[in-house]
C-alpha cells in the first residue's frame, strides 16, 4: 500500500538525480511503484538539475525511461501562469528553479514529494502558504541513511 | 505481421513538417511519409535501448531494501 487513494507521489530533484546515476535500489524502488500503478509526477525542472548534475548520455538515457513507465507523468512548465508562479515560489524560498518546480507542483497538486534529503525542505516548504508534505527514502536498516546513496 | 504499409493520418507541427518536406527535397527521405517512418524506427530502437537500461539497473536492487524503503514511505504517508 502507497499513497493513499493513489494520490500522486512526486519526485523530487535528489531522487532524480539517483536514478540518473544508476542507483539500482531507488530505480528498483521507482519500478516496484509503478508495477503497483502508483502515480508518479517527474517535475520537468527536476529533471533538468538532474541532467546537469549527471552529463552522460546513459544518465539522460535513464531519465527518459521513467516517461515510458506506466504510471509516472511529467509536469510541465506550460504558459506564462506557471512561469511567474515559478518565479513567485523563487522567490519567497530561495529554492534554486529544480526544486522550485518542484515545490510549485507539489503546492499546485497538494501531493507528497518524495525525497533523498529532507533537510533541504525545511525552510523552504515554511515559505509557502500551505507545508510542504515531504517524504524521505529511506532504509530504517542503514545506519547511513540511503540518502547516502544519492 | 504483415510486411504491406498501412495508411494513417496525422496532425504534426508545422516545423517537424517542414524539415521533412527538406528531408524529402534534399534526398535524404523518399517521401515524407519514409521521413516520419524512420523516426518513428529510430524513436522505438531508443525506447527499447532505456527500457533495458531500466531493466539491468531494476535487477540489480535488493528486494528486501526495496521493500524496508517503501514501507517506511507507507509509515509516512499515514501520518
């Protein structure tokens, strides 16, 4: 069982950044997601910061994968409306604009973001208008955190 | 399957038609039509090169990991 009444999980710029740089237990885990028709949201600026983050064509490679699982959909910066709703998030958060599309989506949509590293919500999420519902990947068995893994 | 071409009709974007209708003028495509067949050739190649890709990484993960991860998700989620 995940998210609730199949509310839509979205994945942040860590975890994209995992996946592409190979990360077989979070692709593992993206994967087992989508076998159990979870809906995933992949933030098209999440993306890019991940892509700037890994500059290999496999990494590329692996990113365009998730847009021919079943289940996950990317989100779009579509029109003027969402570009200045960007900017608008920007800056009350000081978040860079990978994860403010991030944080745009989630306070649009009002789902969970899925995350490698918690931490760098914190102050940003209390920026906006409504918190943030951030979730953390993580192993309760890996005294590391599988933030690590990222 | 059967190897005789099917018809169909598509709406593309005025720019993705005018470079085929360059493909075409320039030699480089018999027909507009072969011009979006090969892209659509080489668009399935790629799919199914990232959907390996996928697959070699997914194998590679521990299930039990897998499954500590998304239960602790699930324990989240139902805060």
């Amino acid at each position: 069982m995940t998210g609730p009444a199949g509310i839509p999980l979205i994945l942040d710029t860590s975890v994209l950044i995992a996946i592409a740089r190979g990360d077989p237990d979070i692709i593992g885990l993206v994967q087992a997601y989508d076998s159990r028709a979870q809906p995933l949201v992949i933030p098209a600026l999440a993306t890019v910061g991940a892509s700037l983050d890994a500059r290999s064509e496999e990494a590329d490679d692996l990113l365009a994968g998730l847009e021919l699982l079943g289940h996950a959909t990317a989100a779009p910066l579509r029109g003027v409306g969402q570009a200045t709703r960007l900017a608008d998030v920007i800056a009350r958060t000081g978040l860079d604009p990978w994860d403010a599309h991030t944080a745009a989506v989630a306070d649009a949509a009002v789902c969970p973001v899925l995350t490698l590293h918690p931490a760098k919500w914190h102050e940003p999420g209390a920026a906006l208008d409504a918190p943030l519902h951030i979730i953390e990947i993580t192993d309760p068995d890996d005294p590391e955190g599988s933030g690590q893994l990222a | 399957m059967s190897e005789r071409k099917s018809r169909l009709t598509i709406t593309v974007d005025p720019q993705l038609e005018a470079y085929a209708e360059q493909l075409v003028e320039t030699g480089q495509a018999a027909s507009v039509s072969a011009a979006f067949n090969d892209a659509m050739t080489e668009k399935a190649y790629r799919d199914r090169h990232r959907r390996g890709l996928w697959k070699a990484r997914s194998d590679q993960a521990d299930p039990l990991r897998v499954a500590r991860m998304m239960a602790a998700i699930d324990r989240q989620l139902a805060q």
